[in-house]
C-alpha cells in the first residue's frame, strides 16, 4: 500500500464531506465517476441531483469524518470512514436539527484527476432528532 494514495483518499474523503457542506453540487459530481453508483442510484448527475434534493432545504450541515480505514489495490480502492453528520433546520424546520453517525463504504478507482469514487454507500447506525430537517 502507498502511504501517498492513502493519503490522497482521505483528502479526498475531506474534500467530498466539504462539498456536501458548502453544497458545491458541480464538485461532488465531478468526484464521482460518471458511471458510478451511490446513495442508491445510478450515474455521477443522479447522484449529484439526489444529494441537492435531500440537502437543498435544510441549513448548515457539518460531515466530521474518522477512523479512516483504506485498502489499495493498484488502481482501485476502499475506504470505510465513520461520519458524525449534523444537519441544522432552515424555514419552518428552523431550531430542529438532524444527525446521524454511521460509515461510509467506498470504492475508489484512480483516473488522470485522480482518486474518484465508484461506489458509495452510507450506513446509518444512530440517528437523532428530526429525520425531516433533510428536505427539498
């Protein structure tokens, strides 16, 4: 394993969890391949458009990642991160939150650009608050 592509993967897992936070759509497509899988559809535009429709309506959200756990092998990847995720209400949902804490399961496929997710899935294992703060 390369310390380097370890390196570049969790920087790249930073720079996702930012995206999400500053809703920078166009860049979190552009981290997905253009076929790739993830959240349950298919495709880097699904994806980015499904993401923008579940974050679109709530307030400031913070992704805090952890206890990286990656796996290199030649020009492919996975990564297992845990996420302490809170999102805060906006609008009628304004002083109720939602966070959840679970794991990211990814895999990665290295391109000219760089590291790109293929694949990714979170699993949610506690949730608090209010699940309808994530809204449209």
């Amino acid at each position: 394993m390369s310390t380097d592509d370890r390196t570049q993967i969790i920087e790249q897992l930073a720079h996702v969890a930012a995206m999400l936070d500053q809703r920078d759509f166009t860049a979190l497509e552009a981290a997905f391949l253009p076929d790739a899988h993830g959240y349950g559809t298919d495709g880097a535009a699904a994806i980015a458009a499904q993401t923008r429709d579940h974050l679109g309506g709530c307030g400031p959200s913070q992704h805090l990642l952890g206890n990286h756990r990656v796996t290199i092998d030649g020009d492919t990847a996975h990564s297992l991160t845990y996420a302490r995720v809170y999102h805060a209400g906006a609008g009628e949902m304004e002083g109720k939150f939602f966070e959840c804490m679970g794991e990211y399961d990814d895999r990665w496929v290295r391109t000219p650009e760089g590291w790109k997710l293929s694949y990714r899935r979170f699993t949610m294992e506690i949730m608090l608050g209010d699940f309808a703060v994530l809204r449209p």
